[in-house]
C-alpha cells in the first residue's frame, strides 16, 4: 500500500507507515488471531502516534489516520479513545461494535468502501455512518459500486484524491502546503 504513503508524502504529509503485525509475530490475521492480538496492536499504534508526535517534522496538533481494513479498525479504534487523532480514512475496514463501551469521542471519518466487499460487508461502512450521524461527528463516505476487498484502476485513483482531499480539510493549518508537514500514519 505504498501508492497513498506516495501521494500524501508528495502533497507535504510527514508519512509513517506502521507494521502492527512485527510486534506479535503475525503473518496473516483470522478471526481468533484478531481478537486475541487487537490489544497489542492497539498498544502499537498508540506508541507508534507518540513517537510520531515527537518528530520535529510532525506538528503533532494535526495527526490523521489512514488504515486499510484490519488497519481501518485499529484506526478507527484508537481515534475514538485518542484525543491527539484528528481525521481517519477508513479503507474497507469499520468500527468494532465493541468500541461502543469503549468510546469517548471520534474524529472526522472518510469512509471509502466497495459495496460487492466479501471480506468486510459494507454493513460495516453503514454502521459506521450511523455512529457518526448520532454524534454529530463530520464525515465524507463514498461506496464504490461491485469493487471488493481492495481497489485498483479508476477507483484506486479516485479514493486516492479523496483522500488528500479529505486530509487537507482536516488536518491542514491554512498555509500552503509545501510550506508545512502534516503527519499521517499509513
């Protein structure tokens, strides 16, 4: 997934791309693996954002998260516990129902998903707009028509530029934006 990490970095964005799979070990991700390791990997990516936060090239008021399915709900996870996350773009991920308990505020969501998903039922992205319509959180969500688990061609593209476009809105600071860092982590 290194063309949006590619597109963003060109745009100005400090880029960080976390492996939340190195700290446990972790090759390929099934239901029972999720749900044993989701802690640690949540663990990772809140120390990841702090290490991220301390970069002289990172205004650590403006940190977005860009997450591509399991990564989407670690994301989106994190931001509706972490106070420093100001934007996520959810590609075909969700919210974990569990959150519910959990949460205690969330960000501005791009949802981009494919409606033919096999993987992720885009009743995920649904839910996920019902969460935020009944708090009032500000987001954008674009159901791709017979795309699947995974973008390419015309809507690769297009996903893409929504993104940047999304992240501009929201994490940007006004001035132009070869002139600032934005941090995102991919």
């Amino acid at each position: 997934m290194s063309e949006p990490a590619e597109l963003l970095a060109s745009h100005g964005f400090a880029v960080y791309i976390l492996h939340y799979f190195d700290r446990t070990g972790t090759a390929f991700a099934d239901k029972q693996t999720i749900f044993s390791k989701f802690p640690v990997w949540m663990k990772t990516l809140w120390d990841a954002i702090s290490h991220v936060a301390q970069q002289p090239s990172v205004d650590s008021e403006r940190i977005g998260l860009l997450g591509f399915s399991l990564g989407a709900y670690l994301s989106l996870s994190d931001a509706a516990i972490d106070k420093r996350i100001k934007a996520v773009v959810d590609f075909f991920g969700g919210l974990p129902k569990e959150m519910k308990i959990f949460m205690r505020r969330l960000c501005p969501v791009l949802i981009l998903h494919g409606e033919a998903d096999p993987t992720v039922p885009v009743e995920e992205a649904y839910h996920l707009q019902q969460v935020l319509e009944k708090k009032g959180i500000p987001y954008e969500m674009q159901i791709y028509p017979g795309a699947g688990h995974g973008f390419s061609g015309e809507i690769w593209r297009d996903a893409g530029l929504r993104t940047l476009a999304f992240l501009n809105k929201y994490l940007a600071d006004g001035t132009s934006v070869s002139g600032t860092s934005r941090p995102e982590l991919a």
